[in-house]
C-alpha cells in the first residue's frame, strides 16, 4: 500500500486565494482526519470523519476552513479566503475505527499564505 | 480532560549512548498512549503504543517505553542512539475513540 496521500506537498499563496488541499486514506480505512501543525500550537485536530461523514469538526478554525469526504479515498480540506497566519503544515490521516487501531499519517502539505 | 507533558523541548546525545525522552500524562482512565516519530518534512510514524497489556513495551528501531501508573509516565528510551535516530518525538494520548491528543515534541539531537 502506498500510504496516506497529500496533494500537493507544498504549496505558496496570496492572501485571499482559495486554497485547497488534498487527501487520499489507505485503502480500507473507514476513518480520516486532518491536523495542522504549527510552532505555537503544535498538532491540532480540526474535522474527524467516520464513514465519509464529519463526526468531529470542533477543531475547524473558522467558517473560512471546510472539509468534505465525498467519498472513500477522498478528501479535501478548503481555506478561502486565505490568510497568512493560516500558514502551516497540514496532515492528513486515516484509521480502521476502532479503538486501539493506530492512525497513519501521510508526508503533509506545507502551506504558506504571503 | 487527558494530556501529556514532555519535559525536554530538545535532547542531545552522543552516538552509541543511552536515549530518555521523557512524558508523563494526565488521564481520569485507563489511558492509551503511544510515541509517535517525525522526521525532517515527513508525516509522523508510529514508533510503539500501550493499551493496557504489558506495561512495557516494545517499539521499532529498538526503541522502548514502560507505562508507570504509579508515576503517570510514559518515558522513552533506547538503549543506544544511531544517528538516523534524530528527529522530533511526540507522545500522545487517546483521549476518546478517535481523539489524539499530542505532546509538544521533543527534538532529539545525535552528535557523532
């Protein structure tokens, strides 16, 4: 299996550019979840989905960030309007969902808002 | 609510020495909790988890923790350091089904 997917792996935008950042789970997990990471915060969750639906969005910023799972072995996570102190760097994650089962981390999306 | 606290920001050690990252954890349960690894521009890896069976527990790349309830802790070691090895570490706790909740990272350092 290859992993968790992100697309793309960096990417740079002005302030008030739509931004949107992708993720495709392993194969056969049913759970996925996107993180930012950043120096002052550290890792956070944003949106948890379960099934394809959003079960956990309590971690989502703002109405500028949306998530959606359309299906499977997908994801996308949207910023828009951007701004610069959204900069960071963005995982994606997936699990079988069960307790004990270890999240899988793909390499992450660096974002940065100029 | 669970947490965890990683006492060191950064760790330095020699090549071929012993390595202790050290995290103690906040939990009103019986918590889950594993070491995850980043590399440099990498996601994160699991290195070991504990849930609740033996309370020492065996990771890969030779790395180890022992869950101590007595002392909430949940402290990394490795017996001796390769310099592959450098990287930042978090510890992190389950604190639902799903919710990980992670330390602030210590980075450890290998000098040659």
């Amino acid at each position: 299996d290859a992993g968790v997917i992100q697309s793309p792996r960096h990417e740079v935008t002005e302030m008030g550019q739509e931004v949107t950042l992708r993720c495709k789970p392993i194969s056969g997990h049913n759970s996925l979840f996107w993180y930012r990471q950043t120096m002052m915060r550290g890792l956070e969750l944003l949106i948890y989905f379960n099934n394809n639906v959003p079960i956990d969005d309590s971690g989502m910023p703002e109405d500028r960030f949306s998530a959606k799972m359309p299906n499977a072995s997908f994801s996308t996570l949207k910023i828009q309007p951007s701004e610069p102190r959204d900069s960071a760097v963005y995982f994606c994650a997936s699990s079988l969902a069960s307790a004990n089962n270890e999240q899988f981390f793909g390499p992450g999306t660096r974002l940065t808002v100029l | 609510a669970q947490s965890v606290t990683q006492l060191d920001s950064h760790v330095s050690v020699s090549e071929g020495t012993p390595v202790l990252l050290r995290c103690n954890y906040s939990s009103s349960y019986s918590p889950s909790l594993f070491w995850y690894v980043q590399h440099p521009n990498k996601g994160l890896q699991l290195l070991l988890k504990y849930t609740s069976a033996a309370t020492l527990v065996k990771g890969i790349n030779g790395f180890e923790a022992e869950f101590k309830k007595s002392e909430t802790s949940f402290h990394l070691t490795k017996p001796s350091a390769h310099m592959s090895d450098a990287a930042e570490y978090f510890c992190v706790v389950k604190d639902s089904s799903y919710k990980l909740i992670f330390g602030s990272g210590t980075r450890l350092l290998v000098r040659p």
